[in-house]
C-alpha cells in the first residue's frame, strides 16, 4: 500500500542551509594577496640591499656601529618585512579569506619602514628618545599587523589553526625582544642575568625561527607539490620550538642555566621534526625540481646543524659559550647564510615569480626548471656554508677565503635573479596600496 510523503509544517518554507561567512565579490581596485604580499617584499628587499651596501661599507672603512647598522637593516627593515608580507600572504590562502583592510597594510608599511629607519638613525647618535619613538612605531606595525591577522581570522571561510599559530608566537616574542633591545640602547642596568642573550633568542629564534618553521610546513610541501607527510609531528614541532625559545630567552635573561640548555635542545627537537617532514617531501617530490625547491630543502640541514654546535658548546662550557664564544662565527655561519638566507632567496625566488604570474592575468610562466644547473647552484651553495663553517670552527685555514669567495658568488648570481623578478613586479606588476 503506498504512503504520502509526509506533511510540510505550515508557515515558512524551508530555508537552505547557508555559510557562517560568505566572500564578497571582488571588485575592481579592490587589495588583492599579491598586492600585500608585493609591497611588503619590495620595502624589504630595498632594506637587504641597503644591508650589502652598509656592509661592503664596512669592510673598506671600518666604523663602530658599521656591523650594527648592516645586521639591523638586513634583519629588522630587510626580513622581519618578507616575514610581515607573507606571514599575511599565506594566511589568506589557509584560511581561504581577502586579504586585510588597505589601511592597515598601509600602517603597518608606514610605520615599519619609518620605525626601521629612525632606529638605524637613533641608535648610532644615541639619541635617547628618538629610539623609543621608532621602538613604539615598530610596536604600532606590529599590533596593526595582529590585527590584520584578527581581521582575516573573524571573516574566513574556514579554521586552520596552524595559519596563525605560528605568526602569533613570534609576533609575541618579536615584541619582548623589541622591549629587551630598548633596554640595552638605553643601557638600563640588569643584573639578573644576560639581557642580550635573551633579546637575541627572542629576535632570532622567536620571530625569524618561528617563522620561517612555521611557514615551512605547509610551504614546501607547495614548492615540492606534495603534502605534509607527517602532519602529527608539527605539534611536536611547534611545542618544541616555541617551548624552547621561551626557556632559552628566560634561562638568558635570569641566569638559569639548566633552564637555557633545556631551550637549546628543545629547539634540537624542533628542528629535527621540521626536517624529517623536509626530506620526506624531497623524496616525494614531482621531478624536477625548481631551483626555489632545491634552496629551501639545502638550507634546512644547516639550522639542525647550527642548533647541534650551539647545543653541544651549552652544555660543554656552559650556555654564555653558545652565543660569545669560540662557537660563535660557526653557529653564525650555518645559521645566517645557511639556514636564513638560502630560505629566504629560495622563498623569494618562488613567490616573486608567482606575483608576476598571477599579476600578468597567467599569461607569464613559471621559471622552467634547469635540472643540471639548478643542482649545481644549490650543491655549491651547501659547499661554500659548510665549508666556511668547518673553517671557522677550527678546520683548515686554507678552506676559509675559497670557501668565503665561493659564497658571495653564488649569493650574488642568486640576488641577480631576485632583482630581476623584483624589478618585473615593479614595472608590470606594480602592487596598488
């Protein structure tokens, strides 16, 4: 015997299910990803530029505050700016959200750039308050970039908790070290411990580290077209690194050894889950590999590296040994041209590339990929690092000037290729902000 379909309830007619959140449709002069991203990575690639130039200054004419002036503008006005830009660029792709409001990309810009500047000024002329305005400016960027992040967090389309996690732990640290960095230029008495130590665990580790690993995880699987081969091991990596960063910073800052040594190889642990989800996408990787994929994965080694030596002298002459002593040019070494900047020339191999593309409507292509050459770039490039590192920490003397002149070959054969990707951005690809 057939049955009537059951009885819509009178009244109101059923409504289909909707969204929590729906994307408004792009219109015309509306920010777009590129344009973020773009702005941010020309301004710092302005600043690395201005680091080569203040350091090649150096080297002929020795100044005081020479070193200085080379390292802050590479890393607060140069990276810290390519960490800002893509720590934004990647988020709106994760969480599959517009990019944020044009006036706060506008204020974070403004008072990054002038924060930089003002405290490259400052410093050297020792002018007391003039540092605590570009401090306070670099703090504005860095809440308006917060709350960029919030913004896009508020209104996306779906939750990824790892998009933000990462940022928003070295955000945190980047602020205490800008606090610890205040201190020291205005030469506040600590007697607690070593408060330099603990402004560069936070500035390094904390804020370029925690970075660069966080965005590791999901990028290079990108650059290689896999996936994250062992998702369950980037917990561990995030309660690793950013665990470690806290205690290295707190064992400096209040002299706690134990405390210090326990950050160090927590850091180790960090590295290590980083790098086993690296080789594990190079194995599975679609051949051949572009020459930006080839970078990244090269670089990863010499963080685990630099992190082991830096560890080892912790423990052997106690952690002050790890930062100031014999160990130091090594550790500076595999960590700075190593680790930094093969991964941040490899990343900005890769995404430059992608601005022209998708600016250009995809009608500009991809980089082909060069196998035979590409190999050989990215094997010298790891020769020259570990080779000047064997150098520095107590190998042949006779490695040192090959293995310095080596580097600066490939790093300058590398840099061409990024201003001239640069230069397409600005002239037909211009980022409107």
């Amino acid at each position: 015997m057939a049955t009537e379909p059951p009885a819509l309830p009178v009244g109101r007619p059923p409504q289909p299910r909707r969204c929590r959140h729906r994307a408004a449709p792009r219109r015309d002069g509306d920010l777009r990803p590129t344009d973020v991203v773009s702005s941010f990575f020309i301004c710092g690639i302005a600043f690395l530029v201005a680091a080569a130039v203040a350091a090649i200054v150096q080297a002929v004419a020795p100044w005081p505050w020479g070193r200085w002036l080379a390292l802050h503008l590479a890393f607060v006005g140069g990276i810290s700016q390519l960490v800002l830009g893509a720590g934004q660029f990647f988020v709106g792709a994760f969480l599959a959200t517009d990019p944020p409001p044009r006036r706060l990309v506008r204020a974070q810009l403004a008072a990054w750039n002038l924060g930089a500047i003002g405290l490259a000024l400052a410093i050297p002329l020792d002018a007391g308050t003039a540092v605590w305005i570009a401090v306070g400016l670099l703090v504005g960027s860095l809440a308006s970039w917060g709350l960029a992040i919030a913004t896009m967090w508020r209104r996306s389309l779906r939750r990824s908790p790892w998009a933000v996690a990462w940022y928003c732990c070295g955000a945190l640290f980047l602020g205490l070290g800008l606090l610890a960095g205040s201190l020291l230029a205005h030469g506040v008495p600590w007697a607690q411990g070593d408060l330099l130590g603990a402004h560069m665990s936070l500035n390094l580790a904390g804020w370029f580290g925690g970075a660069i690993v966080g965005t590791l995880h999901t990028f290079y699987p990108s650059l290689t077209q896999t996936q994250l081969r062992h998702p369950r091991l980037q917990p561990l990596s995030f309660a690793a690194w950013n665990g470690g960063v806290a205690a290295l910073a707190i064992g400096y800052a209040w002299a706690l050894d134990p405390l210090a040594i326990a950050g160090w190889l927590a850091l180790c642990l960090g590295a290590l889950a980083l790098l086993i989800n690296v080789v594990a996408s190079l194995r599975g990787a679609v051949r051949p590999l572009s020459l930006a994929a080839r970078l990244v994965g090269a670089a990863q080694p010499f963080l685990l590296a630099a992190l082991v030596v830096a560890t080892t002298a912790a423990i052997d002459r106690g952690p002050d040994e790890a930062l100031v002593g014999a160990t130091r040019a090594t550790v500076g070494t595999l960590l700075v041209a190593g680790w930094i900047g093969l991964t941040v020339l490899g990343s900005l191999l890769h995404l430059l590339a992608v601005v022209v593309r998708v600016r250009g409507g995809f009608t500009a292509r991809m980089p082909d990929p060069r196998p035979r050459l590409d190999r050989l770039v990215s094997i010298l490039a790891m020769l020259a690092v570990a080779a000047l590192a064997l150098a520095q920490k107590g190998g042949p003397a006779s490695l040192h000037a090959p293995a310095r002149w080596l580097l600066i070959a490939v790093y300058a054969m590398l840099a061409l290729r990024v201003a001239r990707l640069a230069g397409r951005v600005l002239l037909a690809a211009r980022p409107s902000i």
